[in-house]
C-alpha cells in the first residue's frame, strides 16, 4: 500500500496547472474533499480512487504508478540524506524489498494509529463553553 502522501503527490502531479475545483467538479467531489487527498491528509478508498483518476482525466493505474514512482523517489532521496540510520549505523531500506514493506507498513499503521486517537480525542472533548 502506497502511503497517503505520496498518492497526494501523485494527484497533485497529474493535476497538473489545473484547479482543485475544476478536478473535483469533473467527479462530484467538493474542493475541500479533493484538497484533502491531495495533501495526503485523507487515505481514499480504492472506488475513491478510481473516482480521482477520472477526474484527472487518467487511469487508476497511471495515478498508482504516479504514487510508487514519487514514493521511490522518496525513499531515494532519504537514502541520499542519511535518513535510514540508526544508531551508528546506515540501513540500506531501498536494497531490501521485505524491509521496505516492513517501513511502508509501520507508516501506514502509524497514519491509521494517528487517525484513530484524533477521532477518539474529538469524541471525549468536553464542549467548549461560551
């Protein structure tokens, strides 16, 4: 699974010089919808998915393609940074397929983990007094 900023990316690549709106409008979503995908900030669903591509006038395959070539472009360039080291030493995650879905994995976990305690946080708040 791609991670959600990567596939927000990728949106906002094909996007291209094109507005949210016009995109959004193409598949009856509202701009702030579609500004939520592309800033990564919502996973889609795959039939949401398809619903994206069509509204950059692409393919759901040409959209994930897009995601995986700028993930891997990430992970490159964090490999370039020294972002893969830890504790002395350099772990080459791009040389490893199985620790690359291990990384992809624990980030994914770690989205939905983050998701999950700010629902649980805006169900327990107590109301705001006026």
């Amino acid at each position: 699974m791609v991670d959600p900023k990567d596939l927000g990316k990728a949106i906002q690549r094909l996007r291209g010089d094109r507005t949210q709106k016009v995109c959004a409008e193409k598949v009856g979503l509202s701009p702030s919808s579609w500004s939520l995908y592309e800033s990564g900030n919502r996973n889609p669903r795959q039939d949401m998915r398809k619903r994206l591509a069509r509204g950059l006038g692409v393919g759901p395959q040409v959209l994930e393609d897009t995601a995986w070539q700028i993930r891997n472009e990430r992970l490159a360039a964090e490999e370039e940074s020294g972002a893969g080291q830890a504790a002395g030493t350099t772990v080459d995650v791009a040389a490893d397929p199985a620790l690359q879905a291990v990384h992809e994995h624990l980030k994914s976990m770690y989205h939905h983990l983050q998701e999950a305690m700010l629902i649980l946080y805006l169900r327990t708040k107590p109301p705001l007094t006026s």
